[in-house]
C-alpha cells in the first residue's frame, strides 16, 4: 500500500451479533517453511515495535490476539492459538482454517474464545503502510475495553448530497493546505477554514453532526491510531495525509469513508500541540465540539457570509462544477434502482443473526428505503448471500433487498449478479409478484 486511503480499498466487514463460529481441527493445513519465518517475523517486529510503546497513547497495550486471512483458501496465520483448539502451532505461528460463515475482512471479531484483529493478505510491503493497517485494527480490538464498547455508527447520507460533498471538499482542502505550511500562523487559519466549512455543514444538514461524529469515533480514531504509530517522519506523515485526501476526492461516495481521513489530520495537528489530547475523549464525546474548542475556533454568527468569503480560497468552483455533474449523474443511477428495487419483482431476507462484508466507498443512499450496494457478502442463519450487481439494505439493517430469482434450487437461488446458498430449514416463498425466505 502507498498510503491510507489503501485502507478502504481492502473490504469493512460489520457483525451485529458477533462471530462465534466453530470450525473442526485441520493438522492439513499447507504453508511452506519460508511462509511461516514470513508471518513469524511480521508478528515479531510488530511486537516489539509496540512493546517499545508500551500503551503510552491510550494507556493500554495494542499488542494482542492478530490474525492474517488468505482470501482464496481462508488460510489462517495466528500470533495465538483460539481457545477451541482449531488453530495448529507450526513453527512459531498457529495456523487453520477460517470458517465459511465468517466473512474475510480487516476488522475486530470475537471467536473461539477470544477478540481478534483480522487483516487480509497480503500485507502492504512497505514497513511504515504495515504498521499503519496492523495498528489501526489492533486497535478496533481493545476498543471495548478503553471505554469504546458498543458504539453504534449512523450513516452519513448528507454526504451523497450535492452541498454535502461540497463542504466536505472544502473542508479537506483547507487541511490539505494547513498540513502544506510550516508557518504556524498560516496552519492555524487554514484549520479555523476547515471547521467553519464542517459547521456551516452542519447548518445546512440538521443532524449531520451527530451523524458523522459515530464514525469519526469507530474508525476516525482507529485511523488516527494507526498512522500516528506508523513510525513515519513528520515530513512523511504530512505526505501521507495529503495523498489519503487526494485519493479520497476520486471515491465514488463519501458517506462511509469520510472518518479515514478527517480525524487522522485534526488529530496530528492535535498532537503536535498535546500528544495526550485522545486521553479526553470517551464514545460521548462530540469530536467537532472537542476540536473546535482545541484550536479556539469562533463559530461567527453570520456563518454563511464567512463561508463565502473564504470559498474560493480553497477551489469552490471547480468543486462545484465537478459535484453539479456527478449530481446529474447519480440521478439516473436512482433511477435505475427505482426500477430494480421498486417496480420490479424483487426478494426480500431478514436478518436474525447477520454478518456483513461491504466496500465503505461506493455504497450510495436509496431514498427513504434504505442504502443501496453495489457489492457485499451477507452471512446469516438461512445462508450466504453474495451481491455483485447492487443489493439494497433496509435503513434499520433489519433487512436486505435483491432483483428477482431466476434460478432457483434447494440449495442454490441465483439472480441477477447475485447468488444464495441456502441453509437447510428454509424455503423461498412467492407472495404477489414478489419472493421472501421462510423457515419451514
């Protein structure tokens, strides 16, 4: 990887109940000696990298239960065996096989016993990216037990609309060129820019601010981690920042994804003024307020003529050039779902205990109905469920939608650019011109 916006190329995955899937005992597993002094070397220098941390910035160590997930054969390599006996010791690393119902994804899981970073192979070869994706979901893991534990995110929707995406623009350009000075005077007004661009946000979206600030909190921070820890030079970390910003301009949606780069930049200069600055904040915390306060920000009260002032100063125009034809554009992709997900036949499945794997940067709000994804891999009690032509989620994520079947068997029900592999104990039930799954 070359920078962090890597990070959302590689897949989220979200568990609302939890992994705590079995799996038999496999002595069969195949890894060569050369893999295993591979990961065994990977796992060493990570450990002693941040044993010589030792907790400092949130007063706990990182180090912890890690594994490593070849997507093509589920292949786990472990720092640690499970609790369940699944996981061989070979050499100085445990290895087995991922169960099918847990979807591969880097992500913090509990299984067998324990709570587990998961990272997808390969691994970035670049020592300081390493650090930055291993730390970051090192992590999600101890999370819970920081004082970060069931945190509940809220999807950011405003960020699919026109002013929404403009003003997130605005805002990340205002820090790209705060992180470009060295003139302290100069950072310090571009941040003020920055944040008066995130609140006249929020002024145009009620809401919003309560919205994004779930996720800057779940993965903004884990973010803010990893990098900050990354071992790179202060000339390589502002490097880093400002390429994530530019590589996130060319993601399709920003609604899932915008916490990546946000935190991580507010939060180096934070650091730069106090390294303990993340010690304060706990999962009610309202990082906008937190960082407005920090940098002694004053929210004028005629915002919207501030906001005009300044604009230009940052690419208004070409923004908003740019965002009026994507906004043409997204018209007739909801036209499309329209017809897929309204008008024709369709087949609806309810979650009872879902675990989903999805692509944070192209998912794109669907009306009142719910958010529509292109691609993602849904396990639950009936089955597996793999979308590769949009799939629409209910906004409760009580549900998920599909185009109609088209081949249909006991085991195997397949449409357009999706299929299901049917758990036994389930049936497909036609009602009206549409489909549902049912226990039997």
């Amino acid at each position: 990887m070359k920078n962090i916006s890597k990070i959302l190329i590689l897949i989220i995955a979200i568990s609302l109940l939890g992994c705590n899937a079995h799996s038999t005992k496999n002595n069969s597993v195949k890894i060569s000696k050369s893999q295993i002094a591979q990961y065994e070397n990977v796992f060493k220098n990570l450990n002693e990298y941040l044993a010589k941390e030792n907790g400092k910035l949130w007063n706990h160590q990182l180090y912890g239960a890690l594994m490593f997930v070849n997507r093509s054969n589920r292949i786990i390599i472990a720092n640690e065996p499970d609790n369940s006996g699944v996981l061989t010791k070979k050499g100085g690393v445990y290895v087995g096989i991922l169960p099918k119902d847990i979807n591969i994804a880097n992500t913090a899981f509990n299984w067998n016993g324990k709570r587990w970073s998961m990272v997808m192979l390969p691994l970035p070869k670049n020592y300081n990216e390493r650090l930055n994706l291993l730390i970051h979901e090192l992590f999600h893991r101890i999370q819970p037990k920081i004082g970060f534990a069931n945190l509940i995110t809220k999807q950011s929707n405003h960020l699919d609309d026109l002013n929404g995406r403009i003003y997130l623009k605005l805002e990340l350009a205002a820090l790209s060129k705060a992180l470009e000075s060295d003139n302290l005077a100069v950072r310090q007004k571009h941040i003020r820019d920055a944040l008066l661009f995130r609140h006249y946000r929020y002024e145009l979206y009620p809401g919003a601010k309560e919205a994004e600030n779930t996720l800057e909190i779940k993965e903004g921070l884990a973010e803010y981690t990893g990098s900050i820890l990354s071992g790179r030079t202060d000339k390589a970390l502002k490097e880093h920042y400002i390429n994530a910003i530019n590589n996130f301009y060319n993601y399709p949606t920003f609604v899932r994804s915008f916490a990546y780069v946000t935190i991580p930049v507010y939060g180096y200069f934070m650091n730069l003024k106090n390294p303990d600055w993340n010690k304060g904040i706990t999962k009610s915390t309202n990082l906008t307020d937190f960082i407005t306060k920090f940098f002694n920000v004053t929210i004028p009260s005629h915002l919207k003529d501030t906001i005009n002032r300044i604009k230009d100063a940052y690419g208004f125009n070409k923004i908003s050039a740019f965002e009026i034809k994507r906004a043409g554009h997204r018209k007739k992709l909801i036209t499309e779902y329209e017809k897929k997900f309204v008008e024709n036949p369709t087949l609806t499945i309810r979650f009872e205990k879902m675990n989903i794997q999805f692509d944070p940067r192209n998912i794109m709000p669907f009306k009142n109905l719910g958010t529509a994804y292109p691609n993602l891999r849904i396990t639950d009690n009936w089955g597996i469920l793999t979308v590769k032509n949009g799939a629409l989620l209910g906004r409760s994520w009580q549900k998920v939608t599909v185009s109609e079947p088209i081949e249909i068997t006991d085991s195997i029900i397949k449409g357009d650019g999706w299929k299901l592999q049917l758990h036994d104990g389930w049936e497909l039930v036609k009602i009206g011109k549409n489909y549902i799954l049912k226990r039997k």
